[in-house]
C-alpha cells in the first residue's frame, strides 16, 4: 500500500502557526486546487479547498513565507481523523500532513520593488575594485 499525495493550488488564507505544549510548532492553512470537468461532464473546473498541516521546521518555514493567495506544490500523506467539536458532534477532517513544500510563482510585487530599489541605490552597489580577493 502507499499513500502519498502531489498538489499545486493557491493559498486561501495565511498559514497559523501555533506549538505543542512541548512546544512542537505545527502550522496549518488550506490551499484551493482547481478540478477540471470531462467533456461528458459538461465541462469547466471546480475547486476543491485541501486542509494541509506541517510540523517543526516545515512548520515554521510555512509560517514565515507562505501568504493568502500564493500558489505552492505540497507534498505529503492523506490523513483521515475524527474529532468532537464543541457540541460534542463527532466530525471527520481529511488533511495532508506535509513532508515537502515548494512555493511557486514569482516574488510579490513589494519584494520585487525592494530588490529593485536595492539596484537603483548607489550607495548598496560594491564596486569590484572594493572586493578584497
């Protein structure tokens, strides 16, 4: 048997990090993958919301970079689990628990106009006469 799980969608909100109270970080957010329709089917897409968690440094590397919007490959395991919720309700939730994450797409328009001030800034440019070796 194997149970391994490949997507790429877009993130529907910003990760939340949170710890373990042995302080274990665990982050979980949900991205959007679109499903495309057979002709037989009618046609067009629809979009399926994909619960994902990370734990530990994974964890916190989501936290930090990943943000609402951005698309992302993950990759990981199906997890199937039941909890109760707060009327006492037994629920089910189906989650990828991430083994590896890919962030896509190019850098957000502030982090391209920061790097391009950086450029634009006399003062941050080394001359190659300055370098030392």
């Amino acid at each position: 048997m194997y149970n391994k799980v490949f997507l790429i969608g877009n993130l529907t909100r910003d990760p939340e990090l949170r710890y373990t109270t042995s302080g274990i970080p665990a982050a979980r957010f949900a991205i959007a993958v679109n499903r495309f329709k057979s002709k037989d089917a009618g046609g067009g897409q629809d979009v399926d919301f994909i619960n994902i968690v990370a734990w530990r440094r994974l964890a916190e590397i989501c936290g930090e970079y990943l943000k609402k919007g951005r698309p992302v490959a993950v990759e990981g395991v199906l997890q199937i689990r039941s909890y109760q919720d707060k009327t006492g309700a037994t629920r089910t939730m189906t989650e990828v628990v991430l083994d590896n994450m890919q962030m896509l797409g190019s850098k957000s328009p502030a982090q391209a106009r920061d790097l391009s001030a950086d450029k634009q800034n006399p003062e941050s440019v080394i001359e190659s006469d300055e370098i030392p070796f």
